[in-house]
C-alpha cells in the first residue's frame, strides 16, 4: 500500500497511563506503516501541536480546552483510550515494582512499603517522601499524589466530541474489537477513496499487527484484575478518594462493590 503524506492524518495518541497505549501504537502502525511514534512525556503540547502529515505522537496530557481548539485547528486527530482506575492502579504497582525503577514510588516500595496492600494504598491515596525519596529523577519533593489526583483530568478527554474515544475494556474484548478499531478508521478518514484500500482490509492490517509481547510495559492485561488484588482496606480508600468517579465512567452503577 503505497500512500501519500498528505492523505495521512497527523495523530496524536493520548491514553491513561496503563491503558494500554502500546496497543493503539501497533494498531495504528499495522494500518499505516509509515508513522514512527514519538514518546512525549509530561504535559509537552507544544511538541503535539507540531504534528505534520504522516507523524504520530503519544503521551499522557490532562484535558485543556484551549489545547483542545489549537489541536482542532491544526486537524490534528486525537485517539484517545482509558481504563477501569482500579485496573490501572493494580497495573502501575507491578509496574513500578518490576520495570519502572525511575519511578519515584520504587525506593518507596522497595525499602518502605513492602507488602502489596500497602503499596496499592500509597497509589490510591498517594504518600508522604521522606529522606532520600526526594532526590528522584522525576523531581517530585514531599509527596506523590494519588491516582485520582493525578489522572482523573486526562480522563476528562472522554467528553470532548472531536475526539475519538475508547476504553480498553472493549478494545481487548473479541466481541467488540473489530467494531472500535473501525470507528478509528472511520474517525480518522472521512474518505479512503484516495487511499484506494476499504476500511475492512485496514481492519486486517492493524489485527495482524497486534503483538502483546512486543511491549515492555505489558504484562497480563486482565480486566477486573483488581478484584483479586483489592483488600477492604484498598477497597475503602479508593472509593473515599474518587468518590462516584466510576459511576461517571460506567463502570460501576453504584458504590456498592
């Protein structure tokens, strides 16, 4: 499939942390080919901004509405994909744990907190840093936030109407795949008459470019992973902290779980 720059959109993938952006990436890549991805960490949206045909980038930025408008001005397409909290606190956990060593809760983790109970609570609650838990390479002094508090605002995207969004729970689920990965190429051509390809042969490109394993960040994926994980304790501090949060998200009809 040979393919102009100029009937490529310019992409910018946005996610939840440990919501699976790896899997957008290779999704995107297996339909188009030609986009090498740029990791931007951070709240960097002058790089976004910067997008040209053909280009994709991805981070984690919290909603902004004026970054909203200059993205639409600029038509840039924003993919964007969250997850169930609970899962993702549970996924950043055994992150940090065994791969993201940078992170400023692994010396935390490592010398202070050692059971998992106690660990999912500083996620969910966030902690106090003490000592030498100040000298990160992140740079955060006296206190990392909670989950809530640091992710709720990216969560936010799920209400602007320019951008595509889906959650991971349906972009995993075999019932549902092939639907959400069509209402990405659905958002991100209004028209393949150019490209002269139809969207169910772009359907199969990105299917068979999905690799779990080729991800450094992956380890199981499992949806409700939380519910073997969560003692009553996590349970009772994460609903005091995010408070209706996963009603508003629809995965949940009440506090009652």
């Amino acid at each position: 499939m040979t393919q102009k720059k100029s009937l490529l959109p310019k992409i910018f993938i946005n996610s939840v942390p440990k919501s699976s952006t790896n899997l957008l990436i290779q999704i995107l890549n297996g339909i188009l080919k030609v986009y090498q991805g740029r990791s931007l960490w951070g709240e960097n949206v002058n790089e976004v901004l910067k997008l040209e045909h053909g280009e994709m980038v991805y981070s984690h930025i919290p909603y902004d509405y004026s970054f909203s408008k200059e993205l639409q001005l600029r038509s840039i397409k924003q993919v964007f994909i969250y997850r169930d909290l609970r899962d993702v606190a549970v996924s950043m956990v055994y992150f940090i744990n065994e791969k993201f060593h940078d992170h400023p809760l692994h010396p935390v983790f490592q010398k202070r907190l050692l059971t998992f109970e106690e660990q999912l609570n500083a996620v969910i609650l966030g902690i106090d840093l003490i000592g030498e838990e100040n000298n990160n390479k992140w740079g955060v002094e006296k206190r990392y936030p909670g989950i809530y508090e640091e992710f709720h605002m990216i969560y936010e995207w799920r209400n602007d109407p320019t951008v595509c969004t889906i959650r991971y729970e349906d972009l995993t689920n075999d019932g549902s795949k092939d639907e959400v990965i069509l209402s990405i190429i659905d958002y991100l051509w209004e028209d393949l008459k150019e490209l002269e390809i139809n969207k169910f042969e772009l359907l199969r490109l990105a299917k068979n470019n999905i690799d779990p394993g080729n991800s450094w960040t992956f380890r199981q994926g499992r949806i409700g992973g939380w519910r073997k994980e969560f003692t009553e304790t996590n349970k009772r501090n994460f609903k005091e902290t995010t408070g209706d949060f996963l009603i508003e998200l629809g995965y949940e009809e009440n506090n009652d779980w």
